[in-house]
C-alpha cells in the first residue's frame, strides 16, 4: 500500500471512528437535541424501556411512545396524548418535558415497577408529575404498561351564565386639569412580615381591597438601610393575584435573594392599585383543604370550577398562619390541567418543613387563567 | 421673538433694572392695570423715540413720538404680573413699571373634589378646592367668597362659604349616611363647577347566612347583604364561605348577586360553617345532619 | 471562409469574467428579491448598519439590551451597508454588500486554488464557488454577512501571503497585511481560526516548495513568517482595540446557549439535513476522491488536512472533535461557518476533479457536473423557503408605528413569538427593548444567568428561556419595561399571573399589547459598557479605513510569481496507469 493510500485510509477511518464515537457516546450538546439517548441503547432492561418511553416524550414521539406500550390496546394513541398534553387547553398543553428521572420501586425476572418523575417546563414554571410504571418483559425486550388518567369530558350542555361585570370609561385626553377622573380603588396592606430564610429575604403580608369596585393590585417592596439608603426594589410578580373583587383579600409574597434581614433597616411597601374592567367569574371553590403534617408538611385539597366556563389554568395561593393569627408563609401552586365546570381538581402545595410545626391555620384564594379572558 | 431682539430687550432690561421701580421723570405710566383693559402711557420731551413694554409672556413694542400719549387698546395686555416699561429715544432711555392685576369678576372655577367615590358617614371624608380664574386664565388673587355645596339624593344639603386667598379656597365636607351620587358644587361670582361625588357602601354589617340540605350538599345563602347605615352592599362584593369538618376545609369566595351570595358545599355532619367579608366576620352554623 | 474546429478539449482556464457573469446569474437575481432578508442574521446586520447610519462614531447602541456596544461585533460589512444606504436604502445597501462579497468569493478561490492546482482546475473551483451550498445557505437561510464577507478578503490575502512567504516580495508583505486586517474587520473569527485551517496548510505549502524554484532558506522562512505574523497582530490589535477592551473587560461568561448546528447529525437527522447535506450538497459525492487525491499528492496534503479538521469541526457534536479541539467556545461559536470553511478547502480539489472528468468524459461530465453544482445551489437557496426563519411572515410596520407615537417609547418593549423580526422592527422603532439577537453583547443579568437566547423566543430554549423571561419581566420596573408585543398566546397565561393587561391590539388581533401599570419611564443603564468617544472615533475610521486601504494597496501591480511556476504534477502516482489519463 503507498504512503498516499495508506494516509487516506487512516484519515477515512479516523473520521469513521470519531463519528462511531460521537453517535455512541454523545457529547452533552448533542445529548440533549437527540433526546437525551444515544442509537445504540435497547430496551433490554425495565429501566431502558422506561428510559426510551421517556426519551419518546420528551421529543413529543407520541406515535413510537404509544406503539411502545404493552397496554396499548387499553385506550388509544389520541387518549394517550391527552394524558400527557391535556383534552383541553391548560398548562400541560404548553409545556415541555425538560428531563425525567426513572427509579426502580420493585423487580422480578417477568415485571418491574418503575417510578417516573416528569420535569415539566411550563411558561409560568417548571411542574413535576409523577407516574408509576409497570413494565413486563416480552422476550428478549421490556415494555412499559402506561398508567393512563383518562380525562373526563364535558358532554354536550347549555349552561346559563348570570354573571357580574365592570367597565370602566376613563377621562378622556382632552379634558381639562382639574376634570374628574374615576377614583383608583382603596386598597389596604392588612398585614407585612419580613420573613429570614437561607435564600434571602423575604416579604408577606396580605393585601384587602376595601372599595367597592374591582381593583388591579400589586405591591412593591423596597428594603432600606439602616442609614435609609436604598438597598433593593422587588415586586409581588405572580405571588399575587393581581385582580381583586370588592372586599377580596390576597396574600403576596416578595423575595429578595441573597439578602439579610440584618442589612435592613425599614421596608417600605408601595401597593399599587388600578381601576380594570373586570368580571365575578369564574367562581372556583376549594374543596377538602387538609394541613398535612411533616414530613412533608403539605396543603392538599381540590378545586371545583362552579362556572360553565373553562378555566386553563388556575393558581393556588396560600397563606399560612400561626396560632396568633399572623402570617408565617405564602405559597403557590398552578394546577396543570384545565378547570373543567363542577370537575375536581387535586393541588398540593409544600410547606417548608422548619415552618410546618408553626402554621395553625391557613386561606388559600384562586386566581385563573381562560383563553380569551382573565381574572 | 427672534433670540437678537430677545437678547437686546433682555439687555435694556437689566440695565434698567435699579431705575425701574421709580417712575421715569418724563413717562408717566398707570399704576396698575386690569387684565385686558385699555391704557396709556404719556411720556414727554420731542422726537421720536421707541416704547417697550416687557412683562411675563408678552411684549409689545411702538415706535412713539415723544410728548404724545401713546394708547393701547383693550386686549392689548391681558397676562397679570410685573411690566417694565423702556423708553428709549436718542441717546436716552427712560424706564417705569406698573402692573397688570387679574380682573376682579371670576370668569373660570377649576374645581377638584377628592375622591370621586367614598363610603358613607365619613366625616370630612369630602375635600374640594377651587382656583377662581378670570377671563384671561390669571389666578384671581383678590378675597373671593366661594360657597360649596354638596346635595345627596335625598335632597339634604350641606354648606360651606369660603374666602379665596391667593386664589384657592378649599373645604372639607361629611359623606352622608346614604348612598347614592352626591351633586359638589362650587360657586363664585356667577360661574360654579359640579362635580360628582359617589357615596357607596360601606362594610357588610351583621352578615348572616342560612344553610339548608340540597341532596348531598348545604345550600348555604345569606340574607341581603347591607352596611351598617343600611345600604345594599354592591353585588360583586366577595363573600367567603368556609366549612370545617374531619381537620379538613372547603373554601368559596363567592360574589353577591342581586344583594345574596349562594353556594353550595358538600354536607358533612358536626361542620362548622362561617362566614366573611373581607376583614368582617358574620355568623357561624354548625351542620348536624 | 475556415472554421477551426478542435477536438481536443481545451486545456484552457474558464475566464474570470466568465466566472463573474455566472455570478451576476445566479445570485443577482436572488438578491435582488431580497431573498436574505428571510435568514436569520440578515436583519440584524441591517439593524447594525441602521445605527451606524446616524451615528458613525458612536457604537453604543441603546435600542436592545436597554444598550449594548456595537464594538463587540466587528463591523466593517455593517459599515459599508451603512455607507451604501442613503443611494441604496438600506436592504439594498444589504444586497449590493453580500453581492460583492459573492463576487470576491470566486476571485479568492481561484487566487487560493492557483496555490495548490493548475490554473484550469483552480478555475474550476471558483466557478464551483458561484454554486457552493454552504455559501448559498449562508447568504440565504443562514444571512451571515460578517463570514460571509471575511472569507473572500481572507482567499485573496492568502496568495499574497504566498508570495511574501516563498518570494520575500515587499508588495506581497503589504498586501497580505492590509487584507488579514480586513477580513478581520469584517468577521473576527474567520481570521483567528482561518489561520489554522487556511494559512498553516499555506506554510507547509511554502516549506514543501522551498525547495523548488526560488530557493528559501529555513531561516528566512522562519523570520518571514514571524515577522507578518507579528505586523498582522498588530495591526488587528489596533483596528479592531475597542472589541478587545469590550472582550478582556467584560467576557462572554453567560451560560451557554443551545444551538442545533451542535447536535449530532446522525442521532439528530433533521439537522444533518440542515447543517450537512444542505451546505456540502453534491460535494458530499467528492468526499472519497477529496481524500484520495489530498492524500496521495504529497503537495496537496496539507490542505487535505486543513479541510479535514475543519470538517470534523463542521460536524458539530457528531464527532467529539469539536468539542475537543474548541473546549469553551464550541458552546458559543455556531458550527455552520466550520462547514464553509471546509467546503472553501475542498474547492480545489473539487476544481481538480471537475478539470480531470471533463477531460476525460467531456460534454456528459459537463452535464454531470452542470447538473450537481446546479441542485447544490437550488437545495440551499430553497432552503430558506422550506426551513425559513420565520414560519410565519408578517409585518412590523404597525408594531413600530405604535412605538413611535404618543409617547411609547419613553418606555421599553419586549416582543414574545417574534422571531428574529425582532431586528427589523429595532430599526423601524425609536423605543429600546430589553430583548436583541447579539447575545454577547447582552450584559443584562437576567439574561447572562441563564442558557436562553432572544426572549422573543423563550419557549425554544425551554426552562431556561422561560426563567430568563419571568425574571425579565420580574424587573419590569428596574428596565422602564412597560410593553410586551405578544403574538403567540402561549405567553399570555404568564403576563396574565404577573400582572400585566392587554391595552390594544394590531395587525388584526395577531398581536396583543400587554401593559404593566406603574412603571416608570425607561432610564439608560449599561452605562460601564458605554466606550469612551475616543473609541468610537477608532471604531469609525480604522475598520472602514482598513477596506479603504486594501482597495488601494491591492491596486499596486504585482509581479505574478506563481504564473511562472514550473508545472506540478497534481495527479497522483497511483492514478498514472494507461487509460485513466485525460488525454
């Protein structure tokens, strides 16, 4: 063999092995575009089957997700994307599965029992759910048996709305100084609690809207030195439910990370408030709340759309307090399925576990979210 | 004005300055002059000369013959405040000042009422000020009574006259134990503005609810929802309706509608059910069937 | 009369003129459509150029990031469009840049082939140039006028370095100095890593040859090449100083963001597509003579080897050696440009086996090949039609329009489901964005922090992006961030929790205005990044003057050494059996 053909050769198997190990053992990059896998792994374990099934719906393989199944005859490809995705618009709809976790719970030679953490994405947050897998071997190869959660179905009905609205005309441009303009609702900061945790600092409190009009709230904390300078400015962002009827109460939470309550000598808080159209609907009612004690001290309970209307998503945000009364923590949850009228829909929601022992009592308020109107 | 003659009268002016406030020996000029008035200036000597007239936002220029009266027309003039007055002709300048005062009949109110919406039995919950203006929009800053008046509904009417000084008067009024839109009105000389003050509802007071089984859920209902004054509480207004039972709890924030707020709940025997609006606590209901 | 009729084929070079109308062909027409505009860089290139128009001197540039430095992106491309734009306008400014850039593509790539094949096949190489896929899809689908730019100055440097390196000419010394500064100017990176796949297989050229000819001593090579090397870094240094301030002071330490041309194109086929067979087109099919000739002519082999790294590295993440050979900035450079370099190093052996085959076959190698170069060029042209930037075309006229009256812009915007219309709505509005598509000029930390690009596009880089966003608009206040241009409802359940409202719509109710009450008025920020006027005026005068200075130094006649070079033999010894030979 010439030098010439010799180098050829080296070069072409060279390039054909850099690319065997480039395909074989991915670089994290190209990891994450080829849904996290590689060619070469088979589902020749539980964990590789679930591993695959999981790969599939992180990439929305729905086809080769659903035709992977051992159960598949039970429910069909469109039920099966609707466990996923959701029958009708909601978070799950929108969202991404970012990364998953697969653990082991039970195995023999013929069946396993796998656990699947779903690492969602969603525009408001990321959101885990969790599914138990069992998976049977089928010769030389392990399928999963998905654990469908079929989602009811509305059927076919007229229901009569009677609900409240408020509109608001504002002064126009061309009026004169001094014209009158329509008053901004009273709203009152009923209680504030400047909390130390190891993330930073952080605001409570609870904001009353005391008039008799609808308002548009938020609240604006700024933390001040001790010589009154000013350290940071936060906002309540989505900690907050920002459109409050006549006589409705939010909590709201604002968090300024890496600071020390110790750095502070005074809080100022700014509620912000603003005259908006808005509407009572939907009214939400929240069934069967339930203080769970630690360890994993929890919130659970249900939400119950009381009004024809779908609502897309939907926040839970919950105030805990103390056995005097005062606010000891806020938290807050989005539901990922849609709101479907008079259909329950489980939340839980994590209390820390140093605060678990102290919360006496809680309030959770809603707001929501349907495609074509908010509150 | 082009920024040269700008300059220039800005220059005859400050070198006018320490001479301004006595009258020239030989321009004699009104002491005051009422916004929008015709005057003139005499001044005296012969030849020809050139009269400025600078003051806050206007400036008006004549070419004059000396020893004649120089008019001005009405309208001529009509911004109040401090005018200096340049004479100058030849190789000298003479210099005087006087004032454009505001007309003394009130042409114009601008009227602020705050706030535009209240609860009812405030006291001095109401605040209205006035700027009295006349014709020309000059701030009239001689004593000016202004008489409010604020009128609910019902026709009950409270009074108040209050002299202006420099130009503002302001008076502070009760929110009436009615709710309902309250004409504000203020008045001096014969202009007045109106303004609308809305008297709403206070908190609910005495709030109760029935309950009654509907199958397997309370229908719980409160009875017309009314402030302590007596006033309907506004539908929209939230209503929170919380059950406990077993070391669980249901929650409804519900809005009155046409006076009542309604709900249905799941019945669970030795609940307790209260009631809530806003900071107010209504009574409470204890399920046992 | 006589009519000469030869049946020999000639063994003439196709005329450079020639090779320019097939320019003039098949790329005037394109640009003329305005066919970039619909890429990814395109616009911004134009947004540039935009604020170079009205402030040539001044590089901060306060309508994206709430204010960045232009001097963080080299700028000479961008200058000219501006430059252009008063007789042009500033899309057409665009066009006759990019065309030019096109023409001194052909013109580099026979000067460079000449280096390495004979004067036929480096003809043929450059009139493959006109018809390159990666270039075509670089102009088209991916609008990279900064490479696409360097590239061709880079080509007609190289010979004239050549020249200085083999001959020790003076003129060819300047030349090669004044154009590397150039291409420099225009694009950075072609330069920092074109001197590794480009100009060291031109070294070894020179030490191969040194031998040949005009003889050259190791010393004097030696010193000729520190000696440019030396004045070239200099002169880069000087030119192109306010980008090194803005490098050394504030790095591009942001987290990585993703980017498809890092995947591996076999487990990712979708993008093997995209990144592979588009820009090599039918050169995939002159792979295997690419190594076989590169390998067996001992003179060739140092650009087979040029091009092979190259090509790894344009294989993204489907070798490791991309990742190896770049360590950090494979997370930040795109690995398409990779790929045109290679394919600009595989020319000359492409004009090689273009020369041989129609040697030997004549008209059906002339069909074959007319037929290969033609699909190469319509598959990445179309490219942009069937994989455009934007799925969806419309209009942002209204958008800026609405920014630009009653005050609006006092305040700043974000767009959400934009895509990289993004840039030409920035140069149609006065108002500032918090959001931009120069990702390393973006200082802001809620963007640094996480692995996102464009906010308008949040939802592509899943978790990331969307923290990103959240945080964004978290700091509404801080940033004067009072509107948000929605035109993807997937967006709207996040303005609706934190507290925003829609105020108005456009373009019949495909975009929502979103507004967030209480926000104060938009103030500068960014103000450390803001370079000093004495940069500005470098930043004005040396890069552009630079271009003004290669045209005329270019202009000086030069002795055509190379011309005179004996003949080479760019057969291999393998392929000398009886029949295989063109005749």
């Amino acid at each position: 063999m010439s030098k010439g053909l010799l180098l050829a050769v080296s070069l072409g198997a060279a390039t054909v092995a850099l690319v065997a190990m480039g395909t074989m053992w991915p670089i994290p990059a190209a990891a994450a575009y080829a849904g996290g896998g590689s060619l070469l792994r088979s589902s020749s374990t539980p964990e590789a089957a679930v591993q695959n099934l999981g790969d599939e719906i992180r990439m929305n393989a729905w086809q080769k997700a659903y035709d992977s199944l051992a159960n598949k005859a039970q429910f069909t490809e469109p039920q099966f994307v609707h466990d996923l995705t959701g029958t009708y618009p909601s978070l799950r709809t929108y969202a991404t599965l970012e990364n998953f976790d697969v653990q082991p719970l039970h195995a023999s030679t013929d069946e396993a029992e796998m656990r699947m953490n779903l690492h969602w994405s969603s525009v408001v947050g990321a959101f885990t759910s969790t599914r138990d897998v069992h998976v049977v071997r089928n010769g030389d190869r392990w399928e999963a048996e998905w654990p469908i959660e079929k989602e009811p179905v509305l059927p076919p009905q007229v229901i009569p709305v009677n609900y409240l609205r408020w509109d608001v005309i504002y002064r126009g441009a061309g009026d004169d100084w001094g014209a009158q303009d329509v008053e901004a609702p009273h709203v009152r900061i009923v209680d504030m609690h400047p909390v130390q945790r190891a993330e930073g600092v952080v605001i409570l409190g609870e904001l009353l809207n005391e008039d008799v009009v609808p308002a548009y709230v938020s609240v604006t904390a700024t933390l001040q030195s001790k010589s009154g300078a000013t350290i940071e400015t936060e906002g309540s962002f989505d900690r907050i439910s920002h459109i409050l009827l006549p006589k409705q109460v939010t909590p709201f939470f604002i968090n300024f990370p890496d600071r020390t309550l110790s750095e502070v000598g005074s809080v100022r808080m700014t509620p912000l408030s603003q005259l908006v159209p808005a509407s009572a609907d939907p009214v939400i009612e929240i069934q069967d709340e339930r203080l769970n004690p630690a360890p994993d001290a929890s919130l659970t309970g249900q939400l119950s759309n009381q009004s024809g209307q779908v609502v897309n998503v939907a926040h839970v945000l919950a105030t805990f307090y103390d056995k005097n009364g005062q606010v000891v923590w806020v938290a807050d949850q989005y539901i990922d399925r849609a709101l479907l009228p008079q259909t329950p829909v489980p939340f839980s929601i994590h209390i820390p576990e140093d605060l678990a022992r102290k919360v006496s009592t809680e309030r959770t308020v809603t707001s929501s979210y349907s495609s074509g109107g908010t509150q | 004005m082009r920024p040269g003659l700008t300059f220039l009268l800005g220059s005859l002016a400050l070198a006018a300055t320490p001479l301004a406030m006595a009258q020239g020996a030989n321009l004699t000029v009104p002491k005051s002059v009422e916004a929008g008035n015709a005057f003139s200036i005499q001044s005296a000597g012969s030849g020809k000369g050139t009269l400025y007239i600078i003051g806050p936002g206007d400036l008006l220029k004549r070419d004059v013959q000396l020893g004649e009266t120089t008019s001005f027309p009405s309208g001529a003039l009509y911004n109040a405040g401090h005018y200096l007055v340049i004479l100058a002709g030849g190789s000298s300048t003479e210099n005087a000042s006087f004032d454009v005062v505001p007309a003394s009949q009130p042409a114009n109110l601008s009227f602020l009422a705050k706030p535009s919406r209240l609860q009812v039995g405030l006291h001095n919950g109401i605040t209205g000020s006035v700027y009295v203006f006349d014709a020309y929009q000059n701030l009239v800053s001689a004593p000016t009574p202004v008489s409010f008046e604020l009128t609910n509904p019902a026709g009950e009417v409270q009074k108040r006259t209050v002299t202006t000084h420099d130009g503002s008067a302001w008076t502070e009024m009760d929110s009436t134990a009615k709710e309902g839109a309250d004409r504000f009105v203020a008045r001096a000389g014969g202009v007045s503005g109106a303004r609308v003050i809305g008297q709403v509802p206070g908190d609910p007071c005495g709030l109760k609810m029935n309950a009654q089984q509907q199958g397997q859920q309370i229908l719980l209902e409160t009875a017309p929802v009314r402030d302590c004054s007596g006033n309907a509480v506004p539908d929209g207004t939230i209503i929170t309706f919380t059950e406990t039972y077993d070391g669980a709890e249901s929650t409804v924030d519900a809005p009155l509608k046409r006076g009542i707020a309604k709900v249905a709940m799941p019945a669970h025997r030795g609940a307790r059910i209260s009631i809530a609006s806003g900071v107010v606590m209504g009574n409470e209901i204890r399920w046992e069937k | 009369m006589q009519r000469a009729e030869s049946i020999e084929p000639s063994q003439r070079p196709i005329p450079l003129a020639l090779i320019l109308m097939a320019v003039v062909v098949v790329h005037l027409p394109l640009l003329l459509m305005k066919l970039p505009l619909k890429s990814y860089d395109a616009n911004f290139h134009i947004f540039f150029a935009s604020h170079y128009v009205h402030n040539w001197f001044n590089p901060w540039n306060p309508k994206w990031y709430a204010g960045f430095s232009q001097t963080t992106y080299p700028p000479l491309g961008q200058q000219w469009t501006a430059l252009l734009s008063p007789i042009l306008g500033l899309d057409f400014a665009y066009m006759a840049v990019q065309f030019t850039a096109i023409l001194l593509l052909a013109v580099g790539v026979y000067r460079f082939s000449r280096l390495w094949v004979s004067p036929r096949a480096a003809s043929f190489a450059a009139l493959a140039s006109v018809f390159l896929g990666s270039e075509s899809f670089l102009v088209y689908s991916a609008g990279q006028l900064g490479t696409t730019c360097a590239a061709p100055i880079y080509l007609n440097a190289l010979p004239f370095l050549f020249e200085w390196l083999r001959h020790g000419n003076w003129r060819s010394f300047l030349k090669a100095s004044v154009l590397f500064t150039a291409a420099a100017a225009a694009h950075h990176a072609t330069l920092l890593f074109g001197s590794f796949f480009f100009a060291v297989p031109i070294l070894a050229l020179v030490f191969l040859d040194r031998e040949e000819g005009e003889r050259v001593s190791t010393p004097a090579f030696v010193i000729r090449t520190v000696s440019i090397v030396v004045v070239v870094g200099c002169a880069i240094a000087i030119v192109l100083l306010p980008f090194w301030i803005a490098l050394i002071h504030y790095p591009v330490t942001q987290t990585p963001i993703p980017h498809p041309s890092r995947a591996n194109y076999i487990l990712s086929p979708q993008w093997g597509l995209n990144y592979f067979i588009v820009p090599y087109g039918a050169l995939i099919v002159a792979l295997p003579f690419i190594f076989l000739r590169g390998s067996a002519v001992v003179r060739l082999r140092p650009l087979l080897l040029g091009f092979w790294v190259a090509f790894l590295v344009g294989l993204g993440g489907t070798t490791p050696v991309g990742h190896l050979v770049l360590g950090r900035a494979f997370e930040v450079l795109t690995m398409e440009r990779f790929s045109y370099w290679a394919t600009l190093l595989a020319l000359p052996f492409v004009g090689l086996l273009a020369s041989e085959l129609v040697d030997r076959y004549r008209t059906g190698a002339v069909v074959g090949l007319t037929v290969a170069a033609a699909f190469s060029c319509a598959l990445a042209v179309a490219w942009a039609a069937y994989k455009p930037a934007d799925a969806a075309d419309f209009n942002v006229n209204s958008v800026a329009a609405w920014l630009n009256r009653d005050g609006h812009d006092q305040h700043r915007y974000v767009t959400l489901g934009f895509g990289n219309k993004v840039a030409r709505l920035a140069v149609l509005t006065d108002a500032s964005s918090v959001d931009g598509e120069w990702n390393s000029g973006r200082m802001l930390p809620e963007l640094t922090r996480h692995g996102g690009g464009a906010l308008t596009s949040s939802k592509y880089f899943g978790k990331q992006g969307l923290d990103a966003l959240r945080e964004m608009l978290q700091h509404a206040d801080r940033y004067g961030l009072k509107w948000v241009f929605v035109r993807d409802p997937y967006y709207d359940p996040l303005l609706s929790f934190a507290g925003w409202r829609p105020v108005d719509n456009l373009e019949d109710k495909t975009i929502t205005i979103w507004s967030k009450d209480g926000v104060p008025p938009a103030t500068p920020v960014n103000a450390p990044q803001m370079p000093p006027r004495w940069q500005g005026l470098m930043w004005g005068i040396f890069p552009f003057g630079s271009s003004i200075l290669a045209i005329l130094v270019v202009l000086i006649p030069q002795k055509k050494h190379y011309d005179s070079r004996g003949e080479v033999s760019y057969t291999a010894d393998d392929e000398l059996v009886s029949g295989r030979l063109a005749s």
